[in-house]
C-alpha cells in the first residue's frame, strides 16, 4: 500500500525486485499496488492536528484484498502509528516494519544496544520505533528539535517534484542529524522513514545504517517463501 510517498512507494518496489532471487520474469513476485498520494498526513494525523488516515487505509487495503493479495506491506513508516487500529478493521494481514527492523538488528547486529532514530516528528513521537526496539534490549536516541526540525524539512523536500534546494544540500542535513544521534552514543542508525533512503546512505555514515524500507522489502520476500539475495 503505497502513495505515501509516490517516490518511496517506487522505491520499495525497485527493493523487492532487486532482492529477489531471478533468472527471468516468472521468478519475481506478483506485486499489487495501490498507490494512493491522498491519504491525509501521518504526523498532521498523530500530532493531533489532521484528519485519520485510518479510512483511506482501510479503503486501499480492501483494493488490495480485492486484488488478490495474501499479505500487505506499508512502506510508509509513519502510517505504522495507526497499525492496530486499522488491523482490527480489515482481514489481510499487514507486515510490521517495527518488528522487521528490529528482528534484523537483534539477528544480524546483537552488538548494538543503542540506534539513532531518523524519521517524522510523527514517527518520533509515537514511539513506535522505540518500544518494539526496547523489547529486544535496544535504547533509542532521537534528534533534539533543532535537528528535527531540520529532518522534517529535508523529508519534504524529497517529496517534492522541484525541491527547493539541492539533493547535497539535503544530504547536508540528514547527515548532520545523523552525526548528533551518533554524538548521542547511537551506534547505529535507523531510517525511519521512507524518503531518508533516497537521500542518505551508508557511505555517508560512519556506523552501520538500516534502511528500514529495504528491510520490509526483504521480510516481504521471505514471506513469499523464497531467500532474498544476500545483500551487497
């Protein structure tokens, strides 16, 4: 279920094919989309300050079902705020990209007992991201306002067709966050949010980085019953 940014949506889909195991087209997934850009605004939505994004949810996942979709994936990280909410009133299940990050740090980086969380001030702040990681052991730092603020603006930018400044300038900033969540005693960072990934990437950090869409699109392969690709 996508739309959430339209950018995002195409990102996470290029991710599921990318990391699927393929020698010709009857290999890859049959994937369903519903990229709908109208959902009203997550953070708006969390912060108290707009509409649920509950009932169009609800109306793309029966899309979906209709469809004949066996499972959903959201890319969109901050739409998981309203997951409970919106699995009681559908039938298909919905993978949780709160456990599937969580589930590859604690598989993949028992080391670490302390991330940086760079998403929306709405992700941020629903806590989400911090109590499924703190199930496992896992302490989460955020950004102080003043970086926040900062992450916010760039998350917007990218979703513009024309932003308003370059994608450097953009990278600027989200690496700058990400290097006060590492001055935090981070000592990994998690992109919670879908548009991060198109901007920041692991070359520019000095410590490890989950792109938390990239992680979804793998868990969605392996819930097909096929091993993804191992990463390079």
């Amino acid at each position: 279920m996508g739309g959430m940014g339209p950018e995002a949506t195409l990102d996470c889909y290029g991710k599921i094919i990318k990391n699927t195991p393929a020698a010709q087209d009857q290999d890859h997934l049959r994937v369903v989309i519903d990229s709908n850009p109208e959902v009203p605004d997550r953070t708006e939505a969390i912060l108290g300050k707009g509409d649920s994004p509950v009932p169009a949810l609800v109306r793309g996942s029966k899309v979906l079902e209709y469809a004949g979709a066996d499972f959903i994936i959201i890319p969109c990280v901050s739409v998981h705020f309203f997951l409970d909410e919106l699995r009681s009133e559908i039938d298909l299940p919905i993978l949780s990209i709160f456990d599937a990050v969580a589930e590859t740090i604690e598989r993949e980086h028992p080391e670490i007992k302390t991330v940086g969380l760079l998403g929306t001030t709405g992700t941020v702040r629903g806590g989400g991201f911090q109590k499924r990681l703190g199930r496992g052991g896992i302490k989460t730092v955020v950004c102080d306002e003043h970086h926040q603020a900062r992450v916010m603006a760039a998350i917007y930018d990218i979703k513009k067709t024309e932003p308003d400044r370059s994608r450097k300038a953009i990278i600027f900033e989200l690496t700058a966050a990400a290097e006060s969540l590492i001055a935090q005693g981070a000592q990994g960072v998690v992109a919670g949010c879908t548009e991060i990934p198109l901007a920041l990437t692991q070359e520019h950090l000095s410590v490890p980085y989950f792109d938390a869409v990239l992680i979804l699109a793998r868990e969605a392969i392996s819930k097909c019953g096929l091993e993804p690709l191992p990463l390079r």
